[in-house]
C-alpha cells in the first residue's frame, strides 16, 4: 500500500512544495527509498530527515532536493530549515494520529522536496516546509484526494508558480 500525497505552501522564494511517498517498510516504498538514498546525483544528494542529531523524524523520511543545490545559502536553506521543516511536519502528523499507529517504526516516507535557489528567509522556509509535509500526509492518507469535483474544478484554472495558460 503506497500512499502519496503533495503540499504547496506559501509563495515567492520562500514556498514548500513536497511530494510525498508514504508505505510499508516491506511494501514498494523500501526499494524506492533504498534506491534513492543510495543514488545521489550532481547537487541532489537525499539523505535521512532528522529533528535535530540524533532524534529522526518517524517514520523514518528521506530527503530528495528537486533543486541543484546552487551556492552555500542554497545548501543551508536545503540541508537546514526545508529539512527541519520536513522532519517536523511528518512527526507532527505522526503524533497527532494522521498517519496510523504502525507507521512510526513500520513505515517509509520520502520527501521530494523543492527549495528555491534565491530563498532568504530561514524561518519562512522552516514554517512552510513544516505545513506542506504536514498537508502532504493528510492528503496522502485521506482516500479519493483529490476528488473528481476537485479535479474538474482546477481544471478550469490551470497554473503553478511557473507558468499560467492564457485562459480562452
């Protein structure tokens, strides 16, 4: 049983976007996380979210940056308040009962994690993070997300921090 789910937070350089990836340690997610953890690429290096050193988020989540990694405030605001956040947010929903019981030492997790290059404020980062990884795992455990209504609705506004069609 794989579970996904996605958050966007905020806006400007400072936003959170996660995908998460939710399951089973003896599910698929076990091949994806070991993959991954095992796979790092020029400025994409995942690595095991922590609370703080030594205190891991549960369920154990690894780290996927989307973004190179550009300069050293890019790697701070990555490695430091976007991971803290994300750490923090799947522990929050761990704890207040959003994922179940058997996912704090049964489960996987893995954070896709987009951290804008010219992001500036560590604490922003921090809180948006926190709440999209958080919005991720509710939506990844709430069943039919998004619903048919939701899906016919967006549709007619279609647009991300990237780009916006021209609407007819």
């Amino acid at each position: 049983m794989l579970k996904i789910g996605e958050g966007f937070v905020g806006g400007g350089p400072n936003a959170a976007h996660i995908n998460l990836y939710l399951g089973p340690k003896d599910g698929p997610i076990a091949g994806a996380f070991v993959a991954a953890a095992a796979s790092p690429g020029p400025g994409h290096i995942p690595f095991q979210a922590v609370i703080k050193p030594n205190v891991p988020a549960k369920p154990v989540t690894l780290f996927v940056a989307k973004s190179v990694l550009k300069n050293a405030q890019h790697e701070t605001m990555t490695w430091g308040p976007a991971q803290a956040g994300v750490s923090a947010g799947i522990t929050k929903a761990l704890l207040d009962g959003v994922l179940p019981a058997e996912a704090e030492d049964g489960w996987l997790a893995v954070a896709a994690v987009w951290v804008d290059p010219s992001a500036n404020d560590a604490d922003t980062v921090y809180a948006n993070n926190k709440e999209a990884a958080y919005e991720a795992a509710k939506r990844a455990m709430t069943s039919g997300w998004p619903s048919r209504a939701a899906l016919a609705d967006a549709l007619g506004s279609v647009a991300n921090p990237f780009y916006t069609p021209k609407q007819p």
